[in-house]
C-alpha cells in the first residue's frame, strides 16, 4: 500500500487561500430601524371645539290680522320688499264703510244741534235738558264712530317691520281670522348663529368667547367672532346650554335654517408644549407615550395629554419632554424602549 505523501509547502499554500478567502467576505452591518422626527415646540396654543350650529333670522314675524273677515285684496309678491306700515292685505269692510257714512251724516247733524243749544244757553234762553241731549247725542256720535273707525283699520294687514314677504299664506277671497297667520316676513340684515352645547363647557366658554363659522353649503368663512349670548337653562333632556352669535348679513348671503359649523376657543395657553398628534400612542393599559430621539436611541417617554387640534397636541410640562427634544414620528410603532435607531432622510 502507498502512502500519500504531501508536501509540507502545498499545506502552507492550501492554508494561505483559506485565510485570503475568509478575509475578503467582512461581517454585514448591522441594520437599524429608520425613524423620522420632530421637534418638541413651546408656542402660543388655542384650543378650539367645534358645534353644529343652525342660522335664525334676526326678525322672523308671522303676520296675522287683528280682525276676521273675507280677504279682498293681497297687494305683495313672496320675494317683495316691504317697510313697516306697508299694507299686505286688506279684508272685506263693506258694511263698516255703510255704518261709518251713516254715523258721519247722523254726527253731523248732532253737532250742527249741540252748537245751537250751547249758543241759546250762553244767551241765558235755552233749555238746560235740551242742551244736555244734545251733548250726550253727539259724544255717543263721536265714540261710536271712533269705534268703528279703529274696526275698519283692523281690516287692513301692515307689516311691522322693514324686510321681505318670505310666504303668503292664504289666498283672496279665503276666510281670514287672527288666529290664522298671513303672511311670514323676515329681516335678513342681521341673522343669529345658535347652537346647543353640553354643559361640560359651562365654565369654560362665555359671553366674548373667540369663535368662527363655516357655512358649507355656500362655502363661506367667517373669522374673528365672538360669541354675543349665553343661554343659562341647562335643557335637561339633553344637558345643554344656547350660545349665540350675531351677525351681519348685508349681503343676503346667510339665510335661515342654514346649516353651519362652529368653532369656539375653549381655551388659550401662552406657552403650551407641542408635539406632533402622530407621535402618541397608548399601551394596553390605556396610558400614553412617545419615544424620544437622542444619541441614536430611541427612549419611551409617558406623557399626558392636555387637548389635540389637528396635527398637533398638547402635552403636560414637566413629564421629561422639553422644547427642542426630537419627538419620534414615523417608524414609533416599530421600536421598543431603549432600541438604537437611525434617521431616515426624507426624500
């Protein structure tokens, strides 16, 4: 049998190429999860709450007559222009026009007979009885004719206010009675914003209160208001109060029943302590968190949360967080406590 005999320098060489081919394949790095951040900012905070919010007009009157009777005339159109003291309607009177001619011809002649007795008894002739009918017949004269009179104006419908016929109800030669509206007419110059709050706001908004609106339907904003009422009647079916604002609407624009929505300040903070809304999360427990970025690691820090608006919110001070701290965003979900982190580059 022969032996295999290997020379000691192919040995060398043998071990030589397994050394150069293990250095040329260097351990991989290490990947670390990539994560985006956001400074911790301390700046002035308002905190603002929405409502649903309805528009009232500020005149809305339903128009009825202060008589019954047959309507004869309507003398508007929905949609026309009125001023106070404009007649709308008119309802029959025919036979109040009869009583108030014969009252004003009977008046005439009992005035033309009281002026004769007063003259016979200033010249001491006349007839004290005579000149007593007289006077009695004439003022019974005057104040029935009055009474007519004041009857007869009850048989015209005025607007009591400056604006526009918004409906007409009845139609001429129906049957009109006080009880019964006419007409609806609306002032539109000034509307009201109204809306039901819970009462969990009672101290906390008030007469003064900033506030906006938006209303969708015709894409309109308005900022810079303030709130002008307080309602102070809890409504216990539901635990809320009013408030109200007012507005100007020269242009037309709002119009009643409108639907709108309303954001009030609740509250304003001059230094608060913001963080990006997204960088808060919360454990099974319920408790909130966020991680920290400093050094290349990511640190989990509790946190309370005062209010959330939007992209930001309001944490308490003194929980650790300070202004400036890089505040973890993207990629939070992904990491625990303590983890070693890079920053990922946005793109």
């Amino acid at each position: 049998m022969k032996k295999l005999i290997i020379p000691i320098a192919a040995l060398t060489l043998i071990a030589c190429g397994a050394e150069t081919k293990e250095e040329s394949n260097p351990k991989k790095a290490v990947n670390l999860p990539l994560v985006t951040t956001q400074e911790a900012k301390t700046m002035p905070f308002e905190e603002k709450v929405s409502f649903q919010a309805t528009v009232e007009a500020d005149k809305n009157v339903l128009v009825s007559p202060q008589s019954s009777g047959v309507i004869r005339g309507i003398f508007v159109k929905e949609g026309q222009r009125v001023s106070v003291g404009s007649t709308l309607a008119s309802l029959d009177s025919d036979i109040l026009s009869k009583n108030i001619a014969e009252l004003e011809k009977s008046l005439e002649l009992a005035t033309y007979m009281f002026e004769k007795q007063q003259k016979l008894k200033e010249q001491g002739i006349g007839v004290e009885v005579q000149y007593e009918q007289a006077k009695n017949q004439k003022e019974s004269l005057e104040s029935k004719l009055a009474t007519l009179s004041t009857q007869a104006s009850k048989s015209r419908v005025f607007s009591p206010i400056n604006g526009y016929v918004d409906e007409i109800f009845p139609n001429i030669g129906e049957m009109a009675s006080p009880q019964a509206p006419m007409f609806r007419v609306l002032n539109l110059d000034k509307v009201t914003i109204k809306s039901e709050i819970s009462e969990a706001y009672l101290t906390s908004i008030d007469v003064g209160s900033k506030a906006s609106v938006y209303f969708p339907s015709i894409d309109l904003r308005m900022d810079d208001l303030k709130i002008t009422r307080k309602g102070r009647f809890i409504n216990p079916s539901n635990r809320t109060f009013d408030i109200q604002i007012d507005l100007n609407n020269q242009a037309g624009k709002i119009l009643p029943n409108l639907l709108a929505e309303l954001e009030v300040v609740k509250s304003f903070t001059k230094e608060a302590l913001l963080v990006p809304s997204k960088s808060i999360m919360e454990d099974n427990k319920g408790n909130k968190y966020l991680y920290v970025y400093k050094d290349g690691v990511a640190t989990k820090k509790n946190v309370t949360v005062d209010f959330v608006q939007g992209n930001l919110t309001q944490i308490k001070k003194g929980e650790e967080i300070t202004d400036g701290d890089q505040i973890v965003v993207r990629g939070a979900e992904e990491i625990v406590d303590g983890e070693k982190v890079a920053i990922k580059k946005e793109a």
